[in-house]
C-alpha cells in the first residue's frame, strides 16, 4: 500500500500531549482508520488502541492514521534512522523558522492550516509535508484565533 500522509486540526487543551490523547480517541472511536479487513477477516477490529498492535499485520502496516504516533516530543530536531528507538511514533513541533517560512506569520490560523495541509496542488503543499522527513512520525503547530492558540494541526506520514 505505501505510506500514507494524513494531517488533523483538534481543540488544544493546554497541553500538546493532552489534544493528542483526544484526537487519537476520537480517530479509534471513529474508527476512521486503516484496518485490514480483507486480510484479517477473522480479527475483528480491536477494543483498544493498544490492541491494534496485536495484530501483526498492525504493526508492519499501520493504520496510516495519527494512531501510529502517540507521543509528543519537544525537539524540532529532524527525526532519523539512526535515533529510530526514540523517534518513530513521535510528533514534534514544526521549528519557528518553518512556521513562519510556511504560513507568513507566527500565529497561523486554522484556515492557514487547512489551506495548506488538505490541498496537495496549493502552492507551497510539497514543502510543507517534506517538513516530516520520517515515515512513523508527525509534526505540530498550534493554531490561533483572535491572538490565542484554541487548536492544534497535526500531519504526518505512516503506514507502509
């Protein structure tokens, strides 16, 4: 199937972490996800997050969702193969240099986000997904209406 790139807007609760633990819910909830079903007939799809990695197809092949990566890390610094332990699974904020390159201001608005993310022929599209320079990971930018940040876009690439 290949890697699939996905992006997200969700509340912000204050805490990075915290809107990630929703978002991840409320995608399982929603089962708005890859599954496997012509591969896994007998496996129905699981009660947990958790229990996606339990199916072995899972865990080569993702779910090409925001649940292949369930931790929030504070560096900007560029995810790799050789630190793959510590990196793969992992979100990490888009650097202030990027945020401005890519949106013209510090504070970008969801509409900015959207814009964006969600239209792969709008200028500037390719460069902002090559921001995630791993499969297995994502990036972050918290999103701002009226000087306050109230959401949070995540995108990233997984699945393979």
């Amino acid at each position: 199937m290949g890697a699939s790139g996905w992006s997200y807007v969700t509340p912000y609760r204050g805490d990075v972490a915290q809107s990630l633990r929703e978002l991840r819910e409320r995608v399982f909830r929603d089962k708005a996800y890859h599954w496997w079903d012509d591969f896994e007939e007998d496996e129905p799809r699981p009660a947990t997050i958790e229990g996606i990695w339990a199916s072995e197809c899972m865990q080569e092949s993702g779910t090409h969702s925001i649940l292949d990566v369930g931790r929030v890390v504070e560096t900007t610094r560029v995810p790799g193969w050789d630190n793959s332990r510590e990196d793969l699974g992992t979100v990490r904020p888009l650097a202030a240099d990027a945020i401005l390159r890519h949106f013209g201001t510090s504070r970008p608005s969801r509409t900015q986000f959207e814009a964006l993310a969600d239209h792969p022929g709008a200028p500037g599209f390719g460069d902002f997904v090559d921001e995630v320079k791993m499969r297995w990971t994502g990036l972050y930018v918290l999103l701002y209406d009226g000087g306050e940040p109230t959401e949070v876009g995540f995108w990233g690439y997984s699945g393979d």
